[in-house]
C-alpha cells in the first residue's frame, strides 16, 4: 500500500547554502521523489543526507521522533534539523499515523518501556509480550517489529541492520517481504544492507550521484562489493 505518493524539496526556500543540510548539491539539485513501490530504500556513502531527509519525511508526516534528553555538541548547526520546513509531501488518500524507528532510539525506548512495564505489565504486550531488554539485541528488535509493524501506517526505518547477525536479517527481510505482502504498510528506508536491498518489489534511491535517482538492486556498490569479496576474500584483504 502507498500512502506517501511524493515529496518536493523547494531549495528556493533554503534559508541558507552554506550549512548541512542545505549545502548538499543534491538537495539543491532534486525537485522530488516518487514513491512507487511499498518499501523504498534510501543508499549511499555516510553524509550524503539519507538519515537527514528520512527524519525531515518523518516531521513532515506528523510522526513523533524519540530523543535523547541530552545531545551536547562540539560544533552546534542551528539548521541541521531544519530541511523538513523546506519540503512538502502528497499523500494518496489522506494522512495516516506510522513511527520512525533508529536503533539509538530504539535502545533509549525499550528502557523506558522496562519501567513503564512495572507499573503497567500489560504494555509488553504490545510488543511481543516480553521484556525488549532481557533478549538478546536481534529478539528484542524482531518482536518491536513484529508488533508494531501489523498496524496500517508509514514506517520510517533508520539503519535497522545496526548490530543484527545475518540470519535476523533475513528473519528482517522475509518479515517486511509477509507485511508487504498484506498491503497495509510502506516503509521507506535507510540502509547499507545488501540483504535487505534483495526485496523483491522495491524500490531503491541512491544519494550517490548529483540528484537522487533510482537504482537497480545489482547495480548498487553494496551488491557488487559483497559478491566481489565473497567470489575472492584475498583480493581485499592487505596483509
């Protein structure tokens, strides 16, 4: 199901070009982005904005993002949280409710679940029945999307493969090929997962190149370079 049918960036309305997020080329450069398949997912080398524009989809979709209390930084970038007041999304029939999900946040929530759950047990439910903090990182995330992932809604995904073995990657994979296939979802995102790019029916954007454009799943860097190790580990590895 596509609830998010496109976003336009209006870089007219950049408030500067000399600060993240707003001095990438590509962003400067891409007018919007379709959504044409259920599950879409954003690639690309770390900084070229992926995560940026997922959180900017996420606020410009009315969807809560979880937060750390404390983000001290070095250097503060009073624009970096700002692109979502620079874009504007189409829906196809009307807005609907989902989550952003990022594995820092993830962490943060299941410990604040563990105490709400003193007082009120049957909030596990929600989530598998089980305390997220007592199994190991790939169960507790499998029984999150498990449950949360059965509702109808946008789900926005930052990175999911963060510390999960292979084998709860595919358990990931064949889960979201099951929701896909019930039609009440559409995912869009972040990863530099090539199990998780094999989906069939997706769509995949790379943030590689000048504008964000679509690319096949065995053109991507992350395929070629996985099939290239695997085929001769040697050829990669300086002794």
């Amino acid at each position: 199901m596509i609830y998010l049918k496109q976003v336009n960036i209006h870089s007219e309305k950049f408030p500067v070009l000399n600060f993240y997020p707003f001095n990438q080329k590509l962003f400067q450069k891409t007018d919007n982005l379709t959504f044409d398949k259920a599950i879409t997912f954003f690639i690309g080398e770390n900084g070229t904005g992926k995560s940026t524009l997922l959180k900017a989809l996420a606020y410009k979709c009315g969807i809560h993002i979880w937060q750390s209390e404390f983000n001290l930084r070095c250097e503060h970038n009073p624009y970096e949280e700002d692109l979502y007041k620079s874009i504007s999304v189409q829906w196809e029939n009307g807005m609907v409710p989902g989550s952003f999900f990022g594995s820092q946040i993830f962490t943060h929530f299941a410990k604040n679940l563990e105490e709400w759950a003193i007082n009120d047990s049957e909030m596990l439910d929600y989530f598998g029945g089980k305390s997220l903090i007592t199994q190991s990182h790939g169960q507790s995330l499998m029984s999150y999307f498990q449950s949360r992932y059965n509702r109808k809604g946008i789900y926005f995904l930052d990175e999911p493969e963060t510390a999960m073995s292979p084998s709860s990657l595919v358990e990931l994979l064949n889960l979201l090929i099951k929701i896909n296939k019930q039609g009440h979802a559409q995912f869009i995102i972040v990863t530099h997962s090539p199990f998780l790019l094999a989906l069939p029916e997706s769509q995949i954007l790379t943030f590689d190149n000048s504008i964000i454009e679509p690319i096949e799943y065995k053109d991507t860097e992350y395929y070629k370079l996985y099939k290239n190790f695997m085929n001769d580990p040697d050829e990669f590895i300086k002794a």
